[in-house]
C-alpha cells in the first residue's frame, strides 16, 4: 500500500425526503445478503418510469407485485418494501428521485453496507454515496469540484460529487448510477472525465463506472454517443448480478 496516496469521501449531497431516505436504507440492507432477483429489481426500477402518482399506482403495485412474488415466498420481503416506499410518494418527482435512490442502494448492498454507514457529513470515510471526493498525492489533499464554463446546454453544471465511490488503499472505484442510460448527460460525463485526469496527475489508480437498470449495451451505447466510451465502464444489470454473486 503506498501512504502517499489516499482517496476520501465525505457525504455532501442534501438527503432526500425522509421517507425515501428510509426505504433507500432498508433496500441496502436487505442487498447486503446475496440475492437470486437482480435481474427481476433491476425490471422493477425499469418498469416504474411508467408509475405516476396520477396514474393508478396502487394498481400498478399490485400488478407488479403479484408478478415479483409469484410462486417465491423468499421475495416477500423486499416486496413489500418497494411497494410501500412507492406508496408513500406523493409526487411524480419523488417517484423520480426514489428510482434512482433504489438503483444506489442495490448498488451500495451489493457492496457491502447500508447508506446509513455512509450518510455522515463530519467524516471523512474510505467509502461514500452523493460524496465530495478528497484526493491525496505528495502530502498535499485537494477536495474535486468540476466547474462548468461552457454551458453548453441547460443542464450543464458544476458538480461536485459521486453517487458512490471507495478506495481499498490501492486502488479506486467511482459509480455514477442512472435508471436509465438516457439520463446520463453532459454534467455526468464532464465530472467524470475531470475526475479522471485529477486521479491520473495523481497517478493513482482507479476505475470509473456508469450504472444502469438497463443492460450494460444500453449502457455502453450511450457512453459512445458522449465519446466516452474508452474512458468510463458500462455496467448493467447483467454486471449486478455477477457483482452480487
């Protein structure tokens, strides 16, 4: 392990609302223990861009739910979860904000640990979710914040955090989670590309993953689209699962 080198995260993205903060936690403890459904989850935060508050959703929940616990009483559990964290919506844009908070806990289970290990905003920590990251190179630690100054497009921002990130003393990994690969756009890929070339001055390794519910050719397909492609890993359902076994 080389001390000079170090990776930091330290939570800084706002919470969401209670309630959905709840259910992100539940589903990253329940993903702590290996599971047989990732392909059928990823399906549900697919399907759920059809779900709005206006629409039916409790209908649309039972459907769902009948489908997912078919015949696998092993399955109740998260069932219930994801259909009362849906329930408990009151807006479309939670409902949003919720598919992809779903995404980042099956992502952080996977990995090992509730978000409530990693929603702390006084520690600096090995791992992080919605986390400012603090690079360390040559006794001197820089805090990475992207600034935008082409505003190329109405959602070109300065960003300053990832969705989930840690660093085993070696080597670093960087998620960027998306329900769909189409909502990866230009503020995502700026930060990530940036990102890059500060661990590279830094010479210190690392990988940098764009996540989605979809398969990781969606994926892929959209990262070349941004001429990225040989800078970011695709991953996709099909990736989770092994992830997870």
């Amino acid at each position: 392990m080389d001390k000079t080198k170090d990776v930091k995260f330290k939570r800084k993205d706002y919470p969401p609302a209670p309630h959905i903060l709840d259910s992100i936690e539940k589903v990253s403890k329940h993903f702590e223990t290996k599971r047989d459904y990732i392909y059928e989850f990823c399906g549900m935060v697919q399907a759920s861009k059809r779900w709005r508050v206006s629409r039916r959703l409790s209908d649309s929940l039972k459907i769902w739910k009948a489908q997912f616990i078919k015949d696998k009483p092993n399955r109740f559990e998260i069932a219930d979860i994801i259909e009362d964290a849906f329930l408990k919506c009151t807006s479309d844009d939670e409902i949003d904000e919720l598919r992809g908070g779903l995404l980042e806990a099956l992502l952080i289970g996977i990995k090992g640990g509730g978000v409530s290990s990693l929603n702390d905003y006084q520690s600096y920590l090995n791992r992080g979710w919605g986390a400012k990251v603090y690079l360390t190179a040559d006794n001197h630690t820089r805090g990475i914040y992207y600034e935008c100054n082409k505003k190329e497009t109405d959602g070109c921002t300065n960003r300053s955090t990832v969705d989930y990130g840690e660093w085993d003393g070696k080597l670093s990994n960087f998620y960027e989670c998306k329900a769909s690969p189409n909502s990866i756009s230009c503020k995502e890929v700026m930060y990530m590309d940036f990102l890059r070339s500060e661990l590279d001055k830094r010479d210190i390794a690392h990988n940098i993953h764009f996540v989605s519910a979809e398969a990781k050719l969606s994926v892929k397909l959209k990262l070349d689209s941004w001429g990225a492609h040989s800078s970011f890993i695709p991953v996709g359902y099909e990736d989770l699962k092994e992830m997870a076994n």
